[in-house]
C-alpha cells in the first residue's frame, strides 16, 4: 500500500525536526576543531535538504550558523556561511518549481525566463546575505560579551590579589613603624636578664624593669598607630613636633627642626609622618650622630622633606638591605614622590624627599 503524498511529506517534517532535534541536545564547544566542523557541516547540510524537500528551515539554518560561530570562531562561521549559500539558494529554487510541476495549472513560461531566474537569485542572495550577516553580527557581540565578561571576572579577580597584597605590606609596615624598634630592644633586656638572672640579680632585675617598662611602650605605640589610622583631622605639623621633642628629651641627639607643611588629605599626611618618623628612628638607631636636624616645607610646587645627621654614615650598597629604608622608598613611591641618599663612611647621611603637591 502505497503512502498518500501528505503522509509523505509529513514524515520528512517528523524525520527532519527529529534530526534537529538530537542535534540540539549536543553543544561541542569542548570538542576537537575538527569534530565542532563536522558538527556544524551536518547541521547545515540537513538543513538545506530539509528546504530541498519543501520543509521551511531558515530560522534553523541562521540558528546554525549562529552555533558556528561559537564553535568555530569568526573566520569559521564566515567560511560555513559562504559554503552553504549556493546549495541553500538552489534548494529554494528547485522547490519553486516542484511547486510549479505539482500544480494543476499549466507551466507559465517565466519560470524558464532567464530574467526571472537572475532576478530570483538575486533577490534570494540579498536575503541571504543581510540575514546570515545580522546572525553573525548578533553573534559577535554575543561572543565579544562574554569575553569582556571573562576577562572583567580576571581583572577583579587580580584586583582583589592586589588589594591583599597590598594590604599586608601596609600593615607590615604599620607594625614595623611602630613596634619593630621597640621590640628589638625588648628582647634585648630579655636576653639580658636571661643572662645575668644567675650571677648579678639586681642588674637581671633592673632588665626585667626596663622590659616591661618596653612592654607598655609596645602598647603606647600600638594605640597610637590605630589612632593615627582612624584619626579625620590629623595634625601634621602638631604630631611630627611632638614627636621630634620626645626624640629629643629621650636621646643624647640635640634635635632642630623647621615644619612649615600646609593641609593635605588625612592618606597624605599620615605617609609623611611615618616617612619621617622611620628616618629619625633610623638615625636614633644606627647613626651615632649628635645632632639631626629636619626640615619639612613647601618649595615651588613640591613638598620637601630634609633629614640630615652627623652619624657614622654608611656604604650606599648597604641601604638596600635596611627594611626602614625599603619601607621609606614604598611610601614615597606610593605618595608619587622621590627620595635622594647622600651618605658615605664617617660622613653622616642626609635624605631629601620630594613629594607633588
């Protein structure tokens, strides 16, 4: 028993729409390049056979070539487009005039004109054209869009690396500031008191004293630091005053000092008194020096820090070395700045720092 013709046709559409459907239920976009091709070759060609059987299949065609630039990049999907446009233009050619053939109505002569061939060609290859073309455009972008989502993902990912990193170094040196001296002299009255607790006890003593008098200073120094931290009207001016006459009172150093320094952001201010506050300890530290003096002013349009010493001085090699130096260098890079080190062997060291202001 012979199948009636509309039996026939609806088993091409049952056959044609299953294919496409199992080919929806794949998305090869971790395959091999060669495997995505084969993917997309198939799609596309049961694609114009369904056209060629009389089977409206363009949005499957353009949804397609919209896949194949996803699977196989600019240049591929330009190149499956190319190749399937003859074949799709002929499929819509010859259904029309299977169209013609099966109607009862006799053959009309245009179809063989050949002006109205070149005219349906053309007319059928603009269609094509501003179709394929919008659907790989829209994929562009789409495919562009994920990219800069991507890479924004990285970026922040980096950025938040970064900002912790960051952030380490700044609390690194916020403890160097202010407890690594006065730790460093902490456990030197420990180690004393350790060594001497068994043969001198009242010298042991006098180093546990001066220990814990360290431990309260550790406390101070701490307190200070997060109040500087915290702190919306930092005094520069006021705060590098006081601490230059603490220096004073509590070393052998005769300290001279001229602060001229105008209003800056709480961020600015706070860098300076650390930069400073690092030089001078470095100079109470390993100078040896008599006198320091520190000048910090405006001069044309730049902020100037001076520190200079009649230390011992020390080889330039050796400075590199020093986590007080380094910590000076990273904050005036930070602050955009540059710092000058004139030092040599029994000759004192003087440090010039330059900041925009």
């Amino acid at each position: 028993m012979e199948l009636s013709e509309t039996t026939q046709d609806w088993t091409l559409v049952f056959v044609f729409y299953g294919a496409f459907l199992v080919l929806s239920c794949f998305f090869p976009n971790r395959r091999a390049y060669p495997l995505r091709l084969l993917y997309v070759g198939i799609a596309l060609t049961i694609s114009v056979l369904a056209r060629r059987a009389g089977i409206n299949s363009d949005f499957l065609l353009y949804a397609y070539l919209s896949k194949s630039y996803f699977l196989l990049n600019r240049r591929g999907a330009t190149a499956a487009a190319a190749l399937v446009m003859v074949p799709w233009i002929a499929s819509k050619y010859l259904e029309q005039v299977d169209w013609v053939q099966r109607s009862s109505e006799p053959i009309p002569l245009s179809v063989f004109d050949p002006m109205a061939l070149t005219r349906f060609v053309l007319i059928s290859l603009a269609a094509y054209l501003a179709a394929s073309t919008f659907t790989l455009i829209v994929s562009a972008m789409v495919v562009n869009d994920q990219k800069n989502r991507q890479q924004a993902a990285m970026l922040s990912q980096q950025i938040e690396s970064l900002s912790a990193d960051l952030e380490r170094t700044r609390i690194a040196r916020e403890l160097h500031d202010s407890l690594g001296h006065t730790l460093t002299d902490l456990d030197i009255q420990l180690a004393v008191a350790q060594e001497l607790r068994q043969r001198d006890p009242e010298q042991a003593d006098r180093a546990v004293d001066i220990a814990k008098m360290l431990v309260g200073q550790c406390i101070e120094d701490a307190s200070r630091a997060l109040q500087r931290m915290r702190q919306s009207d930092f005094d520069l001016n006021q705060a590098l005053s006081t601490l230059l006459a603490q220096v004073q009172q509590t070393s052998n150093m005769q300290v001279k000092w001229k602060l001229n320094l105008p209003e800056l952001s709480v961020y600015q201010s706070y860098q300076i008194y650390c930069i400073l506050k690092e030089a001078v300890r470095n100079v109470q530290k390993h100078a040896q020096a008599s006198h320091l003096t520190l000048y910090a002013m405006v001069v044309a349009n730049d902020i100037v820090l001076d520190i200079e010493d009649d230390g011992i001085g020390a080889e330039m090699g050796s400075l590199y070395n020093g986590f007080g130096i380094q910590g000076i260098r990273e904050r005036v890079q930070l602050l955009g700045g540059q710092l000058e080190i004139q030092t040599a062997l029994s000759e004192g060291m003087r440090l010039q720092v330059t900041l925009p202001l």
